[in-house]
C-alpha cells in the first residue's frame, strides 16, 4: 500500500545585491508604504535649493552633472519651488500609498506651476483635486474633504 505524503509551504524570493534573488521561507512581508513620488520631488527641490543658496552647488548645471540628469529635468523639478507655499505643504504631507502609482506627477503640476500668481495656482490646484477626489485614497480631514 503506498501512502502519498504531501506537504504545503508558502515561499517568496527577496532581492539581494545585483536584483539576484534568495528563496526565503514564509509568507511574504507585507509591502511598506511608499511616500508619493512628487512629495519626495518637492523635498528634493527644497533640498536643491538649500544647496545653491549656501554655496555648496554653483548653480542647477551643477547639480544637474552630479545627478547625472539633464539641466532639463533639473530645471522640472527646481520649478516646484514656484508653487504657492500652502500647495507646497500639501504635496509634502501626501499620505503614503500602499501599492501602485499616485495620480499626482510633476508632469501633471506644470500648468499649476507655470501660473506665477499664487491665486490663480490655488484655482488650478483646487481642480486638480476635485479631478483627482476620487482616485486618491485619503485621510478624513485631508485637503479639506
């Protein structure tokens, strides 16, 4: 008489060094929230600055050259630093997103960025959320919903 034993593993390959992959026992850790790609952009343009203002960086060329992008994409980001300093706020305090992509991208701000009156960036802004209401899992409370 032949007994069949069968047994049940759960198993996930984490990344090492190089994308190699590791087989690893165990259910899979639950993925970490990430902070919006436009938030950590916008701490990057304020960073940016910080640097050029106390002399540590000439000028965007340079710090174009030392991120190895072009003086094009620099300048897309260091643009976030016209926007009205309450949208700034905002952007920074977006809530982390569990999985998939944010609907807000810095290509999405340009014509929020390209208003210089800070009024008439609030109306932009102020529709770009009722756009985005919703697609953008959010807090009570958050952006005055």
């Amino acid at each position: 008489m032949n007994k069949t034993i069968t047994t049940r593993s759960e198993f996930h390959f984490k990344r090492k060094q190089r994308g190699r992959k590791t087989l690893a026992e165990g259910a899979a850790p639950p993925p970490r929230p990430r902070v919006p790609r436009i938030s950590r952009l916008m701490a990057l343009a304020i960073r940016f600055d910080t640097l050029i203002r106390s002399g540590e960086v000439a000028d965007q060329a340079e710090l174009a050259r030392l991120g190895l992008v072009t003086r094009t994409r620099m300048t897309q980001i260091m643009s976030l630093l016209y926007l009205a300093p309450d949208i700034q706020e905002e952007i920074l305090d977006l809530p982390a997103a569990d999985s998939g992509r944010t609907v807000i991208t810095e290509r999405t701000l340009r014509p929020v960025v390209a208003e210089l009156d800070w009024g008439a960036q609030r109306v932009k802004w102020g529709r770009l959320q009722q756009k985005w209401a919703s697609d953008i899992p959010r807090p009570s409370g958050f952006l005055g919903f």
